[in-house]
C-alpha cells in the first residue's frame, strides 16, 4: 500500500490558486470562447461589452491562467439581477458555480442589496438544481423568453434569493 502525498511532497505539481479578476475587454476572447461551448444560444461579444460599458459586476475566476468561469450581473434598487453565469465546461462538476454564486451573493449584500434575481432556461435542470441547493426559489416564469432552436422560444424560471 502506497502512501499518499503530503503537502510537502514535491512530486505533485503546484495547484495555482484560485482567484477572482474584473472582467476586462482583454479577456473577452477567452470568455467567448468559453461562452460558445458552454451554450446553444451565447452572449455576443456585443452582450459583453454593453455590459461592461454600462458598468455591470462582471468578474472572471482564474487559476493561474485557466479561466473556471465568470458571472455578470446588474445592480438595481436593493436587488442584483444575475445576467449570465458560466463554468468552463472542462470544470464543471467541481464546485465553481457554487464559489461563483458566493461571491456574487458577498458583492451584492456589501452593496446593500436585499434580493438576487435570476432567470434559467426551464430545460436547464442542472442549473435550476445548483440554484436550488445553493437556496434560490422559483418565483415565477418568463414565457417564451429565451430563443430555442429552429425558430422557437423557450421558457424562463424566475428564481430569487434573499439576502
């Protein structure tokens, strides 16, 4: 029976910590990128920028150079409107949306806010389960919001937390 590592066995490669940046328009490639993989309908480089240019919370995850995801979101009267979150693809299952939503959920109570709000897409069970268990409820619903393949449209769970 081998033994495990130790913190001190250099044979595993350092892990760079994980870090949050502002989302900047030098990044705005590799969110792309990420955004493209991630969605059937992604944000536009427009989406981006608009945001950044109207000054939204918009912050990027980092490991050393490896982007684990971002989240953008819109301040209002006592309220924060998540507007997009997404873990890289090749990072999923790991936690990171949950460490995403902390940090956003910090943000937006030093801010004053009292409620977050989101919208999901209703076929995104995933995501409504990450939301559900990290304590946001369904409050409503968005008919017909996003669009769907073909032509279509699909519909949105309102979902909220209260902070």
């Amino acid at each position: 029976m081998s033994a495990l590592p130790t913190p001190t066995d250099t044979t595993l490669p350092p892990q760079p910590e994980a870090r949050f940046e502002t989302m900047t328009l030098a990044r705005l490639d590799a969110v792309l990128a990420v955004e493209q993989r991630a969605y059937s309908h992604p944000w536009t480089r427009g989406n981006f920028t608009d945001a950044l240019a109207s000054g939204y919370q918009a912050q990027v995850l980092m490991a050393g150079e490896h982007l684990l995801g971002y989240f953008v979101a819109m301040m209002g009267v006592e309220e924060v409107h998540l507007l997009n979150i997404t873990v890289t693809p090749e990072f999923q299952r790991q936690g990171w949306a949950h460490v995403l939503l902390d940090a956003l959920a910090l943000w937006s109570r030093g801010r004053g806010a009292q409620w977050l709000w989101l919208e999901v897409r209703a076929s995104n069970l995933r995501a409504r389960h990450i939301y559900e268990v990290h304590g946001f409820r369904r409050v409503g619903e968005r008919k017909r919001y996003y669009p769907a393949d073909h032509g279509q449209r699909e519909d949105a769970v309102v979902m909220s937390l209260p902070l």
